[in-house]
C-alpha cells in the first residue's frame, strides 16, 4: 500500500511505522521514536524529513512494484525547527529555481541566488569546509552577505537529479562535487525558497549512512 503523505508531526502509516521508524532511530543515533515532518512520494520513490534525539534526518527510499520500500540513503544534521504545515495551494516547479540558485552560486552570483528565497527564510546547508560548523541562515540579506564569507566564490559541479514535490513542501536529491545531496524545502505563496535544509553524503560515507534494509528492521 502506497503511503499517503502525512502532515508535519503526524505518526507514520501504520504500516510502515514498524520498520521505517526503528531504520529511522537507529540512523538517528536514537531509541527514541522518530517524528514524521515531511513524507512525499512519486512513482518510484519515497522521501522523508524526520526529527529523533537531536538530529534532523531526511530518507529516500525506492518503491518497488510490489509495494515495498527499499532504503537508498539516510542523513542527519543538527536538530532543525520543524517546517509550517503542509499547504495543497498551486507552487511553481521547483526544479527551474533550484537550477537558477545553482548556477547562479556557483556564477558568484549571490544576488540573483538570494533572489530564489524567501525574505524571511531559514537556510541550513552542512559545513562548506573541513572544521567549520553548518551554515545556519536567517533571512535573503543574511544568504546574501554570508555566502561570499562562507562559501566563497568557487564551483561546485551540481546536477539535480530528482524533484519530489506536492503544495508548499518538496525534495530533491542530486549530485555535489564527489556526494550526494537530499534537500528539503519548503515554498511559500510566492513561489519562493522560505525553508531549505540541505544534508550531504561524500561518496565514501554513503554505503555507511544507509543503515540496514527495512527487512533486517523488519526481522528485528
């Protein structure tokens, strides 16, 4: 059975609670339950953004045409403030925006990036070098000013690879240098960018933050 998409804090479908929810915790670090915020799917994939202990995590996992759900890839940041509720009124697509904030950072444009968000936006992006903490942002003037400090002007090979996305909350996972990225992001009236939470695997870490099929949680 396909999963419908629960609200922010809702408890996941009852059938996939057993085994989505201990893959979860236990990719949290965690033996406390995991908290659904965010779950959307398409046709073939599945993609979660979840709250235990003191990490927010964010899944993908592929269904399969049986119904099943096969884990591809868990990652977690530092506990993030939970997104607003999920809204069904018409966005724009997400994947044109984020192709522009893309190309437009990696131009050394930080203007034109900063026009893809929200005034008021939350912006959490994991650490642009070694030993420095992640990016916390509050706000396109603070994108605007931090980016060129923090990040710098330097590219970075990006390709989208995939865009989940129903009303005001989306995903998107894709490629970054030599990782993967899984982005939550959340689009208000506008069209605009007001909540992106971005979590980052390098390759050799990828295989190690997919933590057990769902039938080895199943079996536990």
């Amino acid at each position: 059975m396909r999963p419908a998409a629960p609200g922010p804090y809702t408890a996941f479908p009852p059938e996939l609670d057993p085994a989505i929810g201990r893959w979860l915790s236990r990719g949290c670090g965690t033996h406390l339950p995991v908290e659904s915020v965010i779950a959307l799917a398409d046709e073939h994939h599945m993609f979660l953004e979840g709250r235990g202990g003191a990490c927010t995590c964010a899944a993908a996992l592929e269904l399969r045409s049986d119904g099943s759900l096969t884990p591809r890839l868990l990652l977690t940041c530092q506990l993030v403030e939970p997104p607003p509720p999920r809204e069904q009124g018409e966005r724009p697509p997400l994947r044109p925006l984020l192709e522009r904030y893309f190309t437009a950072l990696n131009d050394g444009d930080f203007a034109g990036a900063g026009s893809c968000f929200a005034e008021q936006c939350l912006y959490v992006h994991p650490p642009y070098g070694p030993d420095e903490p992640p990016a916390v942002f509050r706000g396109r003037a603070t994108l605007v000013e931090q980016w060129p400090l923090r990040r710098g002007r330097r590219r970075v090979e990006t390709s989208l690879e995939r865009c989940v996305q129903s009303g005001n909350h989306a995903f998107a996972q894709g490629r970054a240098a030599a990782g993967t990225f899984l982005s939550s992001v959340v689009l208000d009236a506008d069209g605009l960018i007001s909540r992106y939470v971005a979590f980052y695997a390098p390759d050799a870490a990828a295989d190690t933050n997919t933590p057990g099929s769902l039938e080895e949680e199943l079996a536990a």
